[in-house]
C-alpha cells in the first residue's frame, strides 16, 4: 500500500469572521480591519481517515504558522498550547524567550495529530492510530501551498488595522516575522 497518496491538506475556503455567515460561535462579528485571523474551512486526510469537518469554520492563519512549524519538528498533540488546527487563536501573545515563537491561544476545538520526522520521510499519526507517510519535499509543498493562499487572502483583503493593545500587537507582530521566516526556511528548501 502507498501510504503516501493517503495524505492530503488543503483548504477550501477562506473568509474573514466578518464574512461567515455560517458562524456559530455566537461571537460578535469583527470589522473585516480588525479581523487579523484568516479563518476558512479546510480538508485533512490521514491513512485514508477524514479528520476535518467540512462546515467548521477555523482559525486557518494560526494553521498556517503552525504547519510551517512542523515541516522542521516533531509535533504531538497540544504541543503549541492549541490544536495544530484550531477553532480560534483569539489571544496571541509575544515570547520573551529565544527563538522568538508567538504563542497563540483558543478554545479546545480543532484537530490534532502526531507528526514525525525520519530522514526525508514525514510521518503523520491521527489519534485513531491511521498513518500517512510523506516526503518530506512532498509535505513541505502542500505547507507552501497552502500558507501562499493565506498570504495571498491578506493581500487581497482591506488593510488590517493595528491592534491598540500593545501586547496583542507586539504578538501580531511577532507572528508575521515567525511566518516570514519560516516561509523563507521553506521556500529555500530544495527550491519548493
């Protein structure tokens, strides 16, 4: 069986909360300026298990940077104080401590899976125990892929205001120079 076809990631819609008229939080919506999470509804498929809901709107900027994160590290569940994939990354926060890492929090609703690493193969576990192997250019693609949609969403999208509370915009901050240089570190490698 080729492990490696049964792995795929990609998103399907990007909206900001503003937007979704499918929003079941019972969240007040934000100004499309204020809205600094690009959130959408994505497909996850590991060992030919659907992990992901079709009509669950999530945090999919907060995914992105997470993503990029595992293209150069192990992941276990929860490992980043969120899902890998969360519901919202409402609160996000500037680290004082080298490397410079956002940390961004929100509700326990997303999807989480193990993810290691073996030389050029990239393995991906759900918490049903079905395994999908890629490698590692294969995975670092898809990250790409799918972090240039997010990117190119902000582009096409009204300014976003800064956020007045210094800590939220000092982590704002943060989490564009995280997802800028892992973007490079990314892109650089074997010219994805």
């Amino acid at each position: 069986m080729n492990k490696e076809n049964d792995f795929d990631i990609e998103i399907i819609r990007l909206h900001w909360f503003e937007s979704n008229s499918n929003s079941q939080s019972g969240l007040k919506k934000l100004k499309e300026e204020n809205d600094l999470d690009a959130h959408g509804e994505i497909l996850v498929k590991i060992g030919g298990e659907i992990i992901s809901e079709p009509n669950l709107s999530l945090s999919l900027s907060t995914a992105g940077l997470f993503l990029m994160r595992t293209c150069f590290e192990n992941y276990n569940p929860n490992q980043y104080n969120n899902k890998l994939i969360p519901h919202c990354g409402h609160s996000i926060y500037p680290s004082m401590n080298k490397p410079y890492r956002v940390n961004i929090y929100g509700c326990d609703i997303g999807y989480d899976w193990n993810i290691s690493h073996q030389e050029n193969i990239i393995t991906h576990k759900t918490l049903n125990g079905n395994t999908s192997e890629i490698k590692k250019n294969e995975y670092f693609k898809l990250v790409k892929n799918i972090t240039d949609k997010i990117e190119n969403f902000y582009k096409n999208s009204k300014a976003k205001e800064k956020p007045k509370d210094e800590t939220e915009r000092e982590g704002f901050e943060q989490f564009w120079l995280e997802w800028k240089e892992l973007k490079k570190k990314i892109t650089t490698h074997n010219n994805v």
